[in-house]
C-alpha cells in the first residue's frame, strides 16, 4: 500500500467534490491537502479550518491522522 500527501489543485476539484458527496458533506473550499492511497483519493483536509472529508466505505483514519501531522 502507497499513501501519498499532495497539495489540491483545480484539477482536483472534481474528485474532491465526489468525495465530499460520499460523505455527506459541504466541498472543502481553500488550500486543501489531499491523501491518497494507492492513486485513489481517500481523504481530504482543509488547510483553512482543518475540515475533514473521507471515503466513508474504505478504512480512511491513518490517511486522516497523516494529513494532520503533516499541516501541524
């Protein structure tokens, strides 16, 4: 298993927004940090307000954990 933490980009908004939607949530909005596992984004972190928004039907806290340690 590959986990990679990168920087959203317009790009990304799509995927985000989809992601947003599985876990019944409002689209994070500002500069965002993404995880990802194995290429599949997994979860999501606002850098503005520390928001959080994960795939709710995969295993996603050590993804979440990661995305807090690294904007800490």
């Amino acid at each position: 298993m590959t986990i990679a933490l990168q920087p959203a980009t317009d790009s990304d908004r799509r995927e985000l927004d989809r992601l947003a939607a599985l876990d019944s949530a409002e689209p994070l909005r500002g500069t965002i940090l993404l995880g990802r596992v194995d290429g599949v984004l997994r979860a999501a972190l606002s850098c503005n307000d520390g928001r959080v928004v994960a795939d709710p039907f995969s295993r996603t806290g050590h993804v979440v954990r990661l995305l807090r340690a690294w904007t800490s």
